[in-house]
C-alpha cells in the first residue's frame, strides 16, 4: 500500500481518494492515480494559509517538489501534523548537507512558485544568512530578520492592507458569492475576475470557484452590499490583480454571450444576443461535434457576411489564425446550407396557405382573389463581382445597363417582406424575362408543380418577354405598362393601372435593400475565388432574414388608401383632357418662384401630413417633393419651382366644384387641411394623367403650398454634400 508524501493518509481507491479527519471531509488530495502518490505533497499556498490563520486548501504539485523537500524537509512534517490537526503556524527549514547542497542550485520558476515566497528563503542553520531564490551564492540576511524559538528563522510574508478592494475566500467549497448554497462549482473564468476587479473593485481568488447559476450572471450590482471582510492582500495577490489587470482577451467571445451586450452583438453580426442563442441552437448538435468553440466557430462567419472584412482582420478579433478562420467560415456555411436553410428558406418550407395569409390588405383588395391565392413579387437583384481572365466569364458577367461585372440572384418574395426562394446566381446578359422563363419552361420544375392557375405574380417591366408563358400557364400577371411607339404620356388607364402595380410592387425593393444593409458582403465588391459560395451565402442570408427580421404589416390608414385608390382607379383625367384640348400647356404665362409672396395662393388650403399621404397614397412622392424643393432653393440648383401669377376662376366639364381655380406651376426637372380641395391635377409628365395618386412634380406643388410654405424651417436632404465637389463655374 503506497502513502501519500503530502497527508499520510492511505488512499482507499485508484483515484486517490483519501480517508481524512472529519474537518477534511471535503478535500482531496491533487494526486490523480496511485502511481503519482509518492510526488504529491501540499501546496505552499497551503502553508501560506496557514501563516496567516486561515483555512487551509488542497493543491497539486510537480516533481519539482522533490526537490523542494530536500530544501526543506519541515515541509513533509508539516503535512504529517495537519493530518493530526497539530499544524503549526512557522514555516521552519532544517539546515542540513543535503539541504545546503541543493540551495546553491537557482530554483526554477515553478519551483519558485510552489513556494510562494516573496523572494528569499531563510536557514536555521546560519541564522545571518539568506539564500536568494534566484542566485547560486547566499548573501547576508537583514538586520531585522525575525528570529524564531531555537535560533530557528521564520519566513515572513509579505502583506498589505488596501481598504478600497476586498478579496474573496481562497476556498472551493463554496460558491464565492456570500450565502450562495450551490452545490456545483467550477473555476472563476478570467473575463469575470477582470470585470470584478475594475468594476467592483473585489479580488477573486486564485482558489475560489463559482456555481453554475452565478457564473450566467451578467449585472454583479448585487455584490455592492456583499461584505467580504478580507483585505489582507499578500505581494503575490497584488502581481495577479496586476496580472489579471492586463489580461488581453478576445475583442469578441460569443463563448460568453451573457457578458456581451445586444448592442455589441447587433453591431458584428446584425443579431440580437438573443436571435444569436436561437440561430447557434438550431444548429448546436452539429457545431459541438466540429468546433471547440461552436459559438465563436459561428460568430466568425455572421461577422464574415454582416462586415465583408477580410480574414486576417476578423481572426485578429478573435486572436486565432487566418487559416483557422477560413476554416470555421467553411464548415459553418455547409453545416447552416444543410441544417438550417432548409427550414427557413424554399419551396419545400412553406405551404401555399401560408403565403396566402401573408397576403397584406393592399395588394389582396386590389389584385387578390375570392379564393386568396397567393400573390407573389419576382425581382432580381445584383452583386457585384471583379473583373476577371475568364474571356467567358467576364463577357457573361459584364452588365451594359451598370457598365459593371456582376450577377444576379432571383428571389419571390410575399408581400409582407417573406423570402420564399432564391435561384441562382445568373449572368448579368440574362435579363428578368429570361430567368423567368428558363424558371417556368420545363413541366416537371418545381415552381410549375406548387404554383397554381389563377396565382397572382406581380413583376417589373423588364419581365416583359415572359408574359406570354406565365400567361398560358393560367397566372394572372401585373406589371407596369411601357409607352408605346408614338407615344410621350401614358393614358389615364395605363397610368392608374402603373400606379396600382408600384403600391404592392416596393415590398421587394425593401429586401433587396436588407440584404445590402445587413451583410455588407453583398454591398461590397465580391470576390472571384469565392463566387463558389456566392449563392449559398446570399441564402443563408436569406434564411435569416425570415428567421428573425420582421414582416411587413398593414399602415394604420391601410383601409383609407385601399378605398381611395378603388374608388379612383377607374376614373377619368378631366383636367387633363381640358388642358390638352385647350392647349393652356403651351400658352405663354408668367411665372415667379414658389416661394415668391403671391396673395391669390392664400386660397389654397392647408394640408396635414396625412392628407398629404392620403392624397398621394404613400410616402414616396413626398420624400421626392422634398428633393425638388431643395434643388428649387439652392442658387445653382437643377430644379426650378414656378408657379403662374394668371390664376383665374374656370369652369371645367364634369368637374363640378363651385369656382374651381386653376393654379399653374413647372418644374424643370430630371427625366383647409382636406384633400377634396383639390379637385383635379394634371400634368405632361409620362405618368401626369393618373387619377390614383400622383406624379412627384405636382405633389411637389401641393406638397409646398399645403404644408410647406407654413413651416418655419424647410432643410433640404443632404445638404452637406453642397459643398464637397470642386465648382467649375466661372
């Protein structure tokens, strides 16, 4: 049967497990299997404890201890009488030969800290004489060297008392939190020894652990009331806190996400902490058999696609290698493809009822069915690539509309904003109609099987090629209508129906913009050798989006815009048949800013932002009214606002209003507070004969006599880029 060098007590198991004294019923010795019994002794912290009457602790050593016995055999003694409860509180060394022969050797770092001493060790045997730890030869010991019973030396450590910080108990047997009765420990991770010891200033023991429930714990507030009455601190203690001071962790460690705030988490990888504990377990059983770190292994790849940054600088956040992290991006982007987007992105996710109840109130009382089929909203959008060597490549990648290298990902989206599918990517020379076709010309395609006749596709006008499938396949398709040859402006009825397809048709603009504005690795440059996952990662992205980005839901004035744009849509131009036949377009008139003072435009009535919006049925006509008038304002502005001094009193067929006026304004442009005040509008514009909203040169003009002109401050947008461009004017 082996003894243990450290307690003498005789180990009942392989793993060491020592019969001990009732008051050491909870400690182990740090031996780990029979065969290392002989080299494991106490720790000097052990004695360190004990020279200053606190409790003792049980730690492992090295083989170095051999050593440190023959340099002090006391230390065996010691460990014999804490089995017998009769240690005493003097560290004393017994100077022997042997003893002597080994000082003359510097200890070695980890010898040094076994021992724990403060610098230099001190002998009975030549009282005036100590031996530095770290040289061969000894030199003479202080004046004021403590002397002990018999001539015997006693090592003194070194402490101070700092009343601003506290320490905890250097025990494991508790949770170091006062009162805290959890049974399960584990060690203090550093990122919380740093946080304590800036934030509140308490020092966490080297020996200390900490419960499962309190290592979670993100707010510490609560320890402002905890009393730790310890604040003895030894010089050893005060290089740790120095040490722990100056710990350099990883910028980012979504190890730890409950010590990592929503805005931090939000900022790298466009997800909440709590949207990212949901993405990681969705996919945690397959992350766990790859990676060490799963949850960092995936904050990698969402920092990849939500900055663009290159490899090196997101590896340096995380202090690995540039390799490493290319290989965590590689195996998280084909465990998500696999795991993950299946469930939030295809056909195979979602059913047809299911898209027909996210049909929004708009689009389904103006295209939908009595049956609610599903409506959908085909786009394409585009990224952009380098130029490359491959002849073929660049010819199919080179687009003479963007005059860039670039290509395109076709995505159905609902009208609330959900992803149903992504195809692609397809050359920049193919155009909307030609995907759309090569989407829907095979029978066995998987969109001919899950749509159906009588399903609404809402489309652009470049999908003009593929009606005449879509069509025969029994969908009813809406798109905005072209001038045709011969043709300056749009007719009523053309342009109403135009109008009717752009107020369900900017859901799809708003995801393409998602994906630009949340993984600016679509915004930027894409790069050739990683075209290869081009399209998977814009569908995991995809994924996401509908995972955890919101839908679209109905304006509160939904039902208002829906009912006006109903009862309009059929509704003739007046104005605009009287203006043409009379040619009062042409006529010559005199024209004044529209800021000018003119006292016949105080008939004009004053309008709310919401009859603004009622009046245009949305917001886009405002925001380009806005854009109008501060190029109207600047003194080299592009647009010119003007409204005619000849206002007169009219009578127009069909129009019945009692003493209608006519109010006359231009733009020179780029290519009472109801809205029954205003009672026709026309202008020669191509979409100027509409009846169902507007064109945005004569909102402009309402936009400023009914609200704006009544403000005291009107800011154009984005004035500050006035003055960044060089005047060439002379």
């Amino acid at each position: 049967m082996l003894l243990c060098k450290s307690c003498s007590f005789r180990p009942f198991s392989h793993v060491g497990v020592h019969r001990r004294p009732k008051v050491f019923q909870r400690r182990r010795c740090s031996g780990r299997t029979s065969t290392e019994m002989t080299d494991v002794v106490y720790a000097s912290e052990c004695f360190q404890q004990l020279l200053s009457h606190s409790k003792t602790r049980w730690l492992s050593l090295f083989p170095a201890i051999e050593r440190i016995l023959k340099l002090f055999p006391a230390l065996k003694d010691i460990g014999m009488n804490l089995s017998t409860g009769r240690a005493s509180t003097t560290l004393r060394s017994v100077h022997t030969p042997e003893g002597l022969k080994e000082a003359k050797k510097p200890l070695t770092v980890t010898e040094r800290r076994i021992l724990q001493l403060p610098g230099t060790v001190s002998y009975v045997g030549n009282p005036e004489v100590q031996i530095p730890l770290n040289a061969a030869e000894p030199l003479p010991a202080p004046a004021n060297q403590a002397v002990g019973d018999a001539g015997n030396v006693a090592i003194q450590v070194q402490t101070i008392e700092l009343h601003n910080y506290c320490r905890t108990p250097n025990t494991p047997v508790h949770c170091f939190v006062p009162e805290c009765g959890n049974r399960e420990r584990q060690r203090v991770p550093i990122y919380i020894k740093k946080k304590l010891l800036i934030e509140k200033k308490v020092y966490i023991t080297r020996g200390a652990r900490v419960c499962a429930f309190h290592a979670a714990t993100y707010d510490w507030d609560f320890l402002n009331t905890s009393d730790f009455t310890s604040h003895i601190f030894t010089n050893i203690d005060i290089e740790k806190m120095i040490k722990i001071s100056q710990n350099n962790e990883n910028i980012i460690d979504f190890e730890n996400t409950t010590h990592v705030s929503d805005e931090v988490c939000r900022y790298w990888t466009g997800l909440t902490v709590i949207n990212f504990l949901a993405l990681f377990h969705s996919v945690e059983i397959y992350l766990n058999t790859m990676f060490k770190k799963p949850k960092n292994a995936l904050g990698v790849f969402l920092i990849k696609l939500r900055t663009g940054d290159s490899f090196a600088r997101i590896a340096s956040a995380f202090t690995i290698s540039q390799s490493m992290a290319q290989k965590y991006v590689w195996k998280v982007r084909n465990c998500l493809q696999e795991h993950y987007v299946p469930f939030h992105l295809g056909l195979q996710h979602i059913t047809r009822e299911e898209i027909s109840n996210r049909n929004l109130l708009i689009p389904q009382g103006i295209f939908g069915t009595a049956e609610r089929n599903p409506i959908m909203i085909c786009d394409g959008s585009y990224i952009y690539m380098q130029k490359s060597s491959n002849y073929y490549f660049q010819k199919k990648s080179y687009s003479l509309h963007k005059f860039r290298n670039l290509v395109k990902p076709m995505m159905f989206v609902t009208t609330d904003g959900y992803i149903v599918d992504v195809f692609g990517p397809y050359a920049a020379t193919d155009s909307d109609a030609d995907i759309m076709n090569s989407l829907f010309r095979n029978e066995t395609s998987e969109l001919r099987q899950f749509y159906q006749r009588n399903d609404i596709f809402i489309l652009d006008r470049g999908f003009g090629d593929a009606l005449e499938l879509l069509l025969s396949l029994g969908y009813a398709i809406h798109k905005p209508l072209s001038l045709s040859v011969g043709q300056n402006q749009l007719s009523t009825r053309q342009a109403n129906e135009s109008r009717l397809v752009t107020m369900c048709r900017w859901v799809v603009e708003i995801v393409n913009g998602r994906f630009k504005r949340d993984f600016k690795i679509f915004r930027h440059q894409y790069f050739n050798r990683m075209s290869k996952n081009l399209i998977v990662d814009f569908k995991i992205a995809a994924a996401i989006l509908n995972n955890f980005h919101p839908v679209i839901y109905d304006r509160i004035d939904a039902q208002l815009i829906l009912n006006r744009a109903l009862e309009r849509r059929f509704m003739p131009n007046y104005l605009a048949d009287f203006v043409i036949e009379r040619q009062m377009n042409r006529r010559r008139a005199p024209f004044v800013n529209v800021d000018s003072q003119i006292p016949a435009l105080d008939v004009f009535p004053m309008m709310q932002t919401s009859d603004l919006i009622l009046f245009c049925l949305g917001t886009y006509q405002l925001k380009q009214a806005r854009s109008y008038y501060g190029e109207h304002i600047r003194a080299n502005g592009t647009f010119i606002v003007e409204v005619s001094t000849d206002i007169n009193v009219i009578q127009i067929p069909n129009i019945s209003t009692v003493d209608p006026i006519l109010i006359r304004g231009r733009i020179k442009s780029r290519h009472h507070s109801r809205t029954e005040s205003i009672c026709a509008y026309y202008c020669s514009c191509i979409i100027g004969k509409r009846t169902i909203g507007c064109c945005a040169h004569v909102d402009t003009i309402v936009w400023y006599l009914g609200w704006a002109r009544f403000q005291d401050n009107i800011i154009p947008p984005a004035s500050f880029l006035d003055t960044i461009l060089v005047s060439n004017d002379f």
